[in-house]
C-alpha cells in the first residue's frame, strides 16, 4: 500500500477540476499492475466525484445544477454562511475508488476524476492510496 498527497488549487466558489493525470501518474509511480485506487479529499466543502471530461459543460451543468437546487442563501442553521457547500459535499462525496489493471485506471472512455470545490477559490488537498500487487510481485 502506498499513499501520496498533493494540493489542487481552484478558481472559483464552485469549481470542477480534472485531477485524473495527478492520479494516474501516482498510480504509475506506484508500480501498482492490479488493484485499487482511491481518490479521498478531506475537506467539509470539497468532495470528489467521477463524471464526463470529454465535454466540459458536463461538470458545468453539474455544477449549475447544485446552485440552483441548493441556493447559497438559504434558511439554514449553520452560521459560517457555508452550508450550501457542506451540503453540496455530502451529495458528491467525499472519496472514489477506481480500479487499477495493468499499472492504468480503468475509467470507463469519457470518465474523468473531478475535485469539487463548493466554497473556493482555495488550495485544496487531494490524498491518493493504491493497493494491490505491483508488477515485480
Ligand atoms: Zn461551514
């Protein structure tokens, strides 16, 4: 099992941002041939998800759909005046797990790993832990 951490940083309240290279390169370093991967972002108002990245308006659609279905002003409880991203993050959640065959990540043809900042812009931390057998084992 190995584990590597690294910051993303975004470029606005809510923002989508493509992390699948930094995680197949850690993949790749980690000489993993066949197993898992899992993507964990830890952080109350970001979360990480997989979706389309063939076509950006996907994750802008997403996006727009969240702002419109959960306003940032609201009748809520929480009086940091985030809740809309800490709710946003509970529906996208907070990790994903991929497969790993052949040392590559088997995302499906369109399928691109997504951190998702609910209350940026700010630099956020993206952990990723692989495990499985290496190809020297
Ligand atoms: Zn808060």
């Amino acid at each position: 099992m190995r584990r590597w951490s690294f910051q993303v940083k975004t470029s606005a309240r809510s923002d989508a941002v493509d992390v699948t290279g930094l995680v197949a390169d850690k993949v790749q370093e980690s000489g993993l041939s066949d197993g898992i991967c899992c993507v964990y972002v830890p952080h109350t108002t970001a979360g990480v998800t997989i979706n389309e990245g063939a076509d950006p308006a996907v994750m802008e659609d997403v996006l727009r759909t969240l702002d419109r279905l959960i306003p940032w002003k609201a009748d809520y409880r929480h009086t940091e005046g985030n809740a809309a991203a800490h709710i946003k993050t509970t529906l996208t959640g907070s990790s994903v797990t991929v497969f790993v065959e052949k040392g590559r990540l088997l995302l499906g043809t369109w399928q691109r790993i997504f951190l998702c900042d609910y209350d940026g812009p700010r630099t956020r931390t993206v952990h990723v832990l692989v495990q499985g057998a290496t190809s020297s084992s």
